[in-house]
C-alpha cells in the first residue's frame, strides 16, 4: 500500500476516516537517521488513535532548521524508509519550517511531540486543543538521537 500522498488527497482520505469515527493522530519531524528512539515514539504515537500521520521535513525544510549539512538522507528516501514502518499509515512531505499550515488543514484529532518538547512550545497545540483535540508528549528514549549518532561516527571515523 502506498502510504505518501499528497496534501489534497490525504485530506480527503482523512474526512473519510473522521467521519467514519476514526481518530487521527499527527506528528511530524526530520527522520534524517532512523534510531530506535524514532522507532517507539512512533509505536507509541500510533497507540493512541486509529491513525498515524506523519509529516515528514522536506530537504529545504531539513536544511533550514539544522543547516546546510543536512538531511543525510534525501526526503525521497527517508519517505520510503518512514513508510515502511508499520506503525505510520500515511507520510506527507512539508516544505515549510512548521507544520502550521499542514496541521490546520488536515485537522488531526491529537498532536504528538517528543518529550523534549514543552507544550506551549508545540507548533499547532494551540490550533489542535481550541478544536477539541489533545496534544501529547511522549517521552524520548535516553541517549538515542540523530545528534549522538552523527557525533559517534565523527569520533570513529573523523
């Protein structure tokens, strides 16, 4: 099955499933690396709704946030990556520095962040919550992130 669409078509696909009753669950982020942090966020995210969306930062988007040296992994294929885990149903490249406008326009039922995240400082909690859903964070697993993993292949490989 393919799971990539487009904004138009997932939002369709997405009213069908709220008024079939289903709860959509959103997140979003990089996935330059996949690392089992991602890996449980992601089951855990998908734990709690029918549903589990995810945008995916588009190379531009990845370069704007963390630099001209990233992604490691063009969106292409960090897409396909993401894709194949079972607990995504739907992935969706962004271009934008924020998942806003996305977020707004697909209207999910929760938001999910990692726990390094503050509410408040979630992008779309505001929007999420004043539409009567809820924003959850989850916590991250210790010592597991993109960051630590670039860092180790430094020290190994210079």
């Amino acid at each position: 099955m393919n799971k990539l669409f487009p904004k138009e078509a997932l939002k369709e696909r997405l009213d069908k499933l709220h008024q079939a009753g289903q709860t959509i669950v959103f997140t979003n982020g990089c996935f330059d690396i996949l690392h089992v942090g991602h890996v449980r966020y992601l089951r855990e995210a998908k734990k709690l709704g029918n549903v589990l969306v995810l945008a995916l930062n588009s190379d531009a988007s990845v370069r704007a946030i963390k630099g001209e040296k990233r992604p490691l992994v063009p969106e292409d294929e960090r897409a396909d990556i993401m894709a194949a885990l079972e607990s995504i149903d739907y992935v969706i490249l962004f271009d934008d520095p924020t998942p806003q406008g996305l977020i707004e326009y697909l209207q999910p039922d929760i938001l999910v962040k990692g726990g390094d995240w503050a509410e408040e400082a979630i992008v779309g909690a505001d929007f999420v919550k004043a539409a009567g859903g809820r924003v959850v964070t989850i916590p991250l697993t210790e010592g597991r992130s993109t960051t630590n993993i670039v860092e180790k292949i430094r020290q190994v490989y210079g």
